[in-house]
C-alpha cells in the first residue's frame, strides 16, 4: 500500500514538474531601458537565470501602439551570462535593434524531446556541398510531413551567421531535412540554429502565396511592405494572436534571401506575412507558389492537448463516432474547422447545455470546434482517431 502511494505521488509530481516546466508564447518590445545597440535584453521570469532553455523568435512589423517598425535584417538569440539574460540579436553587428519593435518567443525546456541545438559542422554538411547542413533528428528524419520552427542561436562559440538560410526536405531515400545558404555561399561552420519540430500548443498550417492573397505598399524609407494575407480561423480578426512562419523551400519554389515578419491588419482584420526591405528595389514584389508552415499558438492545445476547462467539456475526445459537447451555459452555435481552416460543419440554433456530434464521417486528424455559449466563446481541439 505504501508503495503504491509513493507511486501515485511520484506520478503527480512528475506531471505537476511536466507543467510547470511550460511557458506560454509571450512578445518582448525593445525600449530605450532594455537595448544596448544591436541587442535588447529579454526579462522575463520563465527564461531568466536559465541556459539550458531554447529560444524561438518571429519578428512583429509593428510595436506596441501599432506603429510599424521595419527590422530588415536576421536576428538570432544568445545566453548572456554576465547578466544571465537572454537577448535578441542582430546577426549583423553594424546594425541597432530598433526601439520600440517587437519580438514574439516561444520557450522549450530540454526535457522536450522534440527540441534541439542543430551546429551546422563539416561532418554534417550535404556531401559535395558547402552551404547545406544536413539536420539529423529522430523527429524529423524521413518525414517529409515534419513542420519545424527555427532561430539562429549564438552559442558559447561566439559563431555568426549573417546569412540568409532556408529550411527544406530531400524525398530521397532515406528523406532528410537540410537548412542551407544560398548555393554561392558557405554555411559558417559552428554556427547554430534552435529547432523545433510540430510543437504540440500550436496549430500547424500551410500557406501558399498566391497572386490572390500578395500585395505591396510603397510609402516611405522604412515602410516598404511586401506581404501575403494569412487567411485561417485561428487568426482572422485576433490581433493578440501568437504565431510562428518558416518558409519550406520545394523542390519547385524559389529561396527567398529576406527577412520576415508578420503584421496584424486592423482594417481587413487579417493577419499577413511581409518581407521587410532595407531599402526600395525596383520591381520587387512578394514571391508567388511558395510555401509557409503557419505555427499559431492555441492554449487549447498545451501540455495536456485535451484539457477539458471549467466552462465547456467534450468528450471522448479522441473519438471514431459520436462525441459529447457539454457545457455551464447554453450552447448557440458549434463549428468545426479542419488543420487549414476550412469549415467542415456547422451546427446552429442549438440552444441546450449538451450537444452530440457524429464524426465517424471526418477524415482522421486534428480538428477545431468554436463553440459560441452565453456570449463567450471557446476553441477546442478535437482528434478523429480511426
């Protein structure tokens, strides 16, 4: 009896140090009190005093007022340890980090299996190449569908990499995933990349640019705009949305050598990926047919992926067949949405605390149901297991 008891309470505490060990995404703003030239220091309690953690960063077009703020150029993270601070960096020292940008961060603990520090070294560079790291992860390797976030990270070797680098996926045998410069440059050796492959709190899509969702603005120096609209439920008119883009370079698409950031569109109500420009190019526009792996964060979906909350339960979950929907108050409306984003069903007028929906007909997957109650309303992640 007694060791029973100790199990269950070693159970309980590991699942309580699982937990406690998650930070949600978060954004950091650069301020005069917090920059210092091409850097800006990171306080944040989750991160601070801490080494061992990864960083993730995708920068914001504007700042906290919606102004926008144009950072042209690649940043990375780094460990201070003069300060025990993380900051943000520009890869290239002859710029400053601009006042008042912004910077969303994801964090991962070690203890996430699905986490790495790729070095870029001579023994795992693409064999007959020099700017093409082979990425070696049990995660990712031949899996052409693996979806992964990454940032360039200075470690104790004090490696610099200002150049632009690209994620892709070889359908070789066996598949492999690379990151590499463009093919006239070198990948600097030791220099390194945070990784992180289908994060479990983030909805995964992707997005194709098209000539019906790019488009330009020309205004002045610094406000150069070339962007897509991010078209997809998790994100329409959410301006405090938290998300992550990587651009996955097919065999057929273009490298695209810019920098990225994403801009929330108070007046379309969308959000949209921009190509940020130092300076005006004649004819430049956003590049058409390539792909983006859209990372948006959903507090749905973290540590425990079906969490059930005090306001709305749904259960099975997963499920084959019927699933249960009930909650505190009436429930008006439910619709279901697939990974992209497209409404897959649509119940209305239901108006009770308890609702059941058939979902032997779903594909198997990852589903969305928004569920409109009393005037509130609650995304829950749903899985259709076979």
């Amino acid at each position: 009896m007694k060791m029973k008891i100790t199990f269950i309470a070693l159970s309980l505490f590991y699942c309580f140090f699982a937990y406690a060990q998650y930070v949600p995404p978060f954004t950091h703003c650069a301020t005069s009190a917090n920059t210092f030239g091409s850097y800006t220091e990171i306080d944040h309690p989750a991160v601070n005093n801490n080494s061992t953690i990864s960083l993730w960063v995708q920068k914001v077009r504007v700042d906290d007022n919606g102004t926008i703020v144009n950072n042209p150029h690649y940043v990375g993270v780094k460990y201070n340890p003069i300060t025990d601070r993380w900051i943000i960096y520009n890869e290239d020292p002859g710029y400053n980090i601009p006042e008042n940008s912004c910077y969303i961060i994801k964090v991962a603990y070690p203890s996430d299996p699905n986490s790495w520090v790729h070095k870029a070294q001579v023994g795992v560079l693409l064999s007959g190449t020099t700017n093409t790291s082979v990425i070696n992860h049990p995660s990712v390797n031949d899996n052409a569908s693996a979806r992964c976030m990454w940032t360039r990270f200075q470690d104790i070797d004090e490696i610099p990499n200002n150049n632009p680098c690209e994620l892709w996926y070889s359908y070789g045998s066996p598949g492999e995933w690379y990151i590499s410069t463009l093919p006239v440059q070198s990948m600097p050796t030791d220099c390194s990349f945070n990784v992180l492959s289908n994060p479990s709190d983030f909805a995964i899509y992707e997005h194709e640019s098209t000539f019906s969702n790019i488009d330009s603005q020309v205004t002045a120096i610094d406000n150069y705009a070339y962007w897509t609209i991010l078209d997809h439920v998790l994100l329409n008119n959410d301006p405090n949305a938290l998300l992550f883009v990587t651009h996955r370079r097919e065999p057929s698409t273009t490298f695209i050598y810019r920098s990225f950031s994403v801009f929330y569109n108070s007046v379309t109500g969308f959000w949209e990926l921009h190509i940020e420009l130092e300076n005006y190019v004649s004819g430049f526009s956003f590049p058409i047919n390539n792909f983006f792996d859209v990372f948006i964060y959903d507090s749905s979906l973290t540590v425990d992926e079906i969490a059930q909350n005090e306001e709305v339960k749904i259960f099975p979950n997963p499920s084959n067949s019927i699933v249960n929907i009930n909650s505190k108050s009436v429930i008006s409306d439910v619709i279901i949405y697939n990974m992209l984003g497209q409404e897959v069903q649509h119940i209305v007028d239901n108006n009770t605390n308890e609702l059941q929906i058939d979902v032997s007909h779903f594909s198997i997957g990852t589903y969305f149901a928004k569920i409109v109650m009393g005037g509130k309303l609650e995304t829950v992640k749903l899985v259709v297991n076979n």
